[in-house]
C-alpha cells in the first residue's frame, strides 16, 4: 500500500510549504488540492462562468486541462501558477469547493496523484474524504492574525498587492464557509493537531517527520 500523509487546515496556516517540504524530504510526491479548486474558480472567470453556475462549474471540473510540472502549474497549456494565488481566486475556489458535483468532479483526479514510493497531500478533506487510509493526518492550523500576517507576506513576496484588514476578513470568512459547508466540512476528525502560531516552518515540518516515524517505522 502506498503511504500517503494527509495534512488539512484552514487556509493560510502554512500547510502548503509544510506538506512541501515534507514531501522533499521523504522524496514523496506532493499534492497541492487547494490549487485545483482554484483552477476551476481561475478557468470559470475565464471562461465568463459565474460562481453561481453550478452546473456548468461542475462540467468545467470534470473536464479541466491541468499540468503539474516541475513545480509549475498549467492550465490549457498556459503557465497559471501565480494567477491562481490571487485574492478573488482564493475566494472563489472556497465557493466552488462547496459544490458537491465539483467536489466529485476532482476526486479521481486527486487519488491519481498516489504513487510510489508516498504522497504528501495538503487540503481540507484529505484525511477525511480523498484518502481516509493515510496512515498519517495531521490537522495543521494558526492563529487567524498570524495566518493573515503569513498570507500578506507570502503576497508581497510574489509583488501582489494585499491589505492586512482585508486579508484577515477574507480568511475568517473561508474559515467560516469550510468548517460549515454539507460537502466535505473542514474539521480536526481523528488528525493530530499541530499548531504552528509559534513554530518555525522546520519545526512543524520536523513535528510531521517525526510522527510519521512512529506511524511508519523504516519508512522515514
Ligand atoms: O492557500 P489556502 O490555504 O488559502 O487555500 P487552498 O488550500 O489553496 O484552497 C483554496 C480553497 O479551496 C479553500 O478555501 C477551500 O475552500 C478549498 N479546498 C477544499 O475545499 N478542499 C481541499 N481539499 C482543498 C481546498
């Protein structure tokens, strides 16, 4: 069976560079889910899809033309890895990760990313929904301030212009839409919880490391 490790939370909790990095350091595959909702929020404004077309998001999920290369990612064979970062992409992915259809649409899609020798998954119902056999889940989360603080930082590193006020709201009004959405709802469940308000990013990623060891001797 190969090992996945799924590590959810709520957005701007560091998750991505965590599960990352672990990723590198196990030489496991690495799966990013977060950006395929934002694919398919990216590909609807695109297209002149509103949020509210259900129907036809839930087409546009099944049949999204998406590459993961080399750390880029590609949508219709044009490279899209910072236009799907942007705030409006960031809030409707959330709205179109509350769509069940969608929601199924990217399921097949996500488990195709479990290869030899292991993959490290990053999202919201990794643990969950997509891989409920992982043999590590960790729920990964921040204070809300500092989770602002790290995506407005994360923002001005790539020179896109971002409020702290704004961001914060944002992230608190996800927050509110995962954890309670019918579909897949963001929650702790059965993961080990790993606060990171006062971690270095090595030091969660040496937290994940190290339980991984102890869930999977000779593995690590
Ligand atoms: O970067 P951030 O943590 O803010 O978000 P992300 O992981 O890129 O995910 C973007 C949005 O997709 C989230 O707000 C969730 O609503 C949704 N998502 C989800 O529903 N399930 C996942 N497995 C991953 C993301």
């Amino acid at each position: 069976m190969i090992p996945v490790i799924a590590i959810d939370g709520p957005s701007a909790s560091g998750k991505g560079t965590v599960a990352e990095r672990v990723a590198q350091s196990l030489g496991f595959h690495f799966l990013d889910s977060g950006a395929l909702y934002r694919l398919v929020a990216l590909a609807a404004g695109r297209s002149g899809i509103s949020m509210g077309d259900t129907t036809a998001l839930e087409k546009l999920a099944a049949n999204l033309d998406v590459r993961f290369y080399q750390g880029n990612i590609y949508l219709n064979n044009q490279l899209v890895t910072d236009d799907i970062r942007s705030e409006i992409c960031s809030r409707h992915a959330s709205l179109a990760a509350a769509i069940p259809g969608v929601r199924t649409a990217l399921l097949t899609r996500q488990r195709a990313f479990r290869e030899a020798p292991g993959l490290v998954a990053d999202g919201r119902d990794m643990g969950s929904v997509v891989f409920p056999d992982a043999v590590l889940k960790v729920f990964l989360t921040a204070d809300p301030k500092i989770r602002a603080h790290r995506r407005y930082n994360q923002l001005m590193n790539k020179g896109i212009p971002a409020s702290m006020q704004s961001l914060l709201w944002d992230i608190e009004e996800r927050d509110t839409r995962d954890e309670s959405r019918t579909v897949a709802p963001l929650k702790r469940g059965n993961a080990l919880l790993l606060d990171t308000t006062t971690l270095t990013i090595q030091q969660a990623v040496d937290q994940v490391l190290a339980w991984f060891a102890e869930a999977q001797p000779g593995l690590s």
